[in-house]
C-alpha cells in the first residue's frame, strides 16, 4: 500500500516568490492535516480536513497561506509571498479519522526561502 | 511553558544499551503517540496508548495517567534507532488535535 506522497521533496526560493506543495493521502483516509516543523521543534498543525471540509484551521497565517483539499482526496498548501521565516519542513498526515487514530506522515517538504 | 516535555534532548548511547525517554503533559489526554523521525524528515508512528503498556519488538512504551508521564524505553540499542523520538498528545476535548513535544534526538554508536 503507497503511503503519504509529497511534493516536492526540497524547494529553495527566494523571499516574495509564491511556493506550492501537494500531498496525497492513503487511499480512504479522510482526515488531512498539514504541519510546520521548525528546526529542532516538533511538528505544529497548520490545518486539518475532514473530507473536504477544512475544520482545524486556526494555526494556518491565513494572509500569506492558502489550503484546498478538493473532492476529499488530495490537497494543495500555498505561501504567497514567501517570507524568510517561512523556511521550515512542511508535513503532510492522513488517518482514517480523528487525531485518536494513527497519523501516517508523508515524507515532508523542505522549504528554504532566501 | 509547553504542555508537552521530554526529556533528555539528546541522548548518546553505545550498542547495547538500555535506553529510556520521557515525555511529560499538563493537559488531560485520550491518547499519546510516540513517533520517530529519521533524517530527512518521515515521520513514523511506533505506538498509540492511553493506558498501560505497549511492546513492539525491541520498544516498549509506558503511560501513567495520574503522573501525566510517559516513557519510550529501548532495549539493546542499535546504532539504527538514532533518530528524532517524538511525543505526542491527544488532548482530551482538543477538537482533535495532536500537540507535539519538541523530541529528543538519540545517536546510538556502535
């Protein structure tokens, strides 16, 4: 069984340049999530989906960044513009359901804003 | 202070060893998840408990509800488990939401 597929797997660009990253979940996975991962910290949740539902979204800075989970399956994380801060691992999770189910992570995306 | 602690952040052990880290929260829970992350960044989930006890192989995990204190201990460490171990709660009444410790890094020497 595939896991959690993202892309890309490294991004370097330069500040005020816009940046997407996809993820798709394990197939029959409704829930979604996306986090940040800082160096040296643990993962924070960006947002959460629900099939196509966005229901977790209070952590997402929703001036710069954009989230769609179109049709339930697979989903889209935008940053636009990008700021120096901004360079960090983005993860992508999927589980069966909610956070009392097991999280299967995606290989994560590295971002380095110059 | 974050609700999630562990402890050590690093940890150097030689082959062989017993190897125990600690996660302590402050908030009540429905779960805990204990994930490792290797270099490169995937993330892999190696228990979720409540309660109890949990053993896979050469991984057991401990929960004391009442302490707010979880365990991960390793035996017969092999230079393969260095990794990021992470800990992870399941806030009870979280609207489902996983707060994540900051991990602890283990190297493990042959």
């Amino acid at each position: 069984e595939a896991g959690v597929v993202q892309s890309p797997r490294y991004k370097i660009i330069e500040k005020k340049q816009p940046v997407a990253f996809w993820c798709n979940p394990i197939s029959g996975h409704n829930t979604l999530y996306w986090y940040r991962q800082n160096l040296g910290q643990g993962p924070e949740l960006l947002i959460r989906y629900e099939n196509e539902e966005a229901v977790d979204d209070s952590q997402l800075p929703k001036d710069r960044f954009s989230a769609e989970r179109l049709k339930g399956v697979d989903s889209t994380l935008k940053i636009q513009p990008a700021e120096l801060g901004d360079s960090a691992v983005y993860l992508c999770a999927s589980s069966l359901g909610p956070a009392s189910y097991e999280q299967y992570f995606g290989p994560g995306t590295r971002l380095t804003v110059t | 202070k974050n609700e999630v602690e562990q402890s050590p952040q690093n940890l150097t052990a030689q082959e062989g060893e017993f190897i125990t880290i600690n996660c302590s929260y402050s908030v009540g829970i429905s779960a805990l998840h204990w994930l490792q992350q290797h270099p490169g960044g995937g993330i892999v989930s190696l228990f979720m408990l409540s309660s109890g006890k949990k053993k896979h192989g050469r991984l057991i995990a401990t929960i004391n509800i009442q302490e707010k204190h979880s365990s991960l201990h390793i035996t017969a460490s092999h230079p393969r488990d260095s990794a990021v171990y992470i800990c992870a709660v399941d806030a009870s009444g979280s609207a489902r939401q996983l707060t994540f410790g900051s991990g602890t890094q283990l190297t493990v020497l042959p």
